[in-house]
C-alpha cells in the first residue's frame, strides 16, 4: 500500500488515500474524510510507483 495526498476537488482540503501499488490499474469511488463527499479516484502503477493520479469529484 501507498499513501498519497491530494486536494479533495469537492472541499479542497488537502487529504490522504491508500493506494494499492500491486493492482496496475484501478478506478474506484471512496468518501473524503474531511468533507464526506464522493471521489472517484483513478491510480496507475508501473512497476509498484505510482505514475499517474487523477481525483474527480462526483455529483449526488
């Protein structure tokens, strides 16, 4: 596992997710923990580093 910290898109509170780095791609919606919001968050590893990033926000 990885943390990696970002800018929730919702709250733009500066926040941490754990990232799997033995799944090569994944896309995956979880709750901020600051404002409790939707993220869908999208990670790709190469070789267990992290190279691309991307947290959208998600309408309700």
């Amino acid at each position: 596992m990885v943390e990696h910290f970002f800018q929730c898109p919702h709250c733009w509170e500066r926040i941490s997710m754990l990232l799997d780095a033995s799944v090569y791609q994944q896309t995956y919606i979880e709750d901020c923990e600051v404002c409790c919001n939707p993220i869908e968050i999208t990670s790709i590893f190469e070789e267990g580093e992290l190279i691309s990033f991307h947290a959208q926000s998600i309408e309700q």
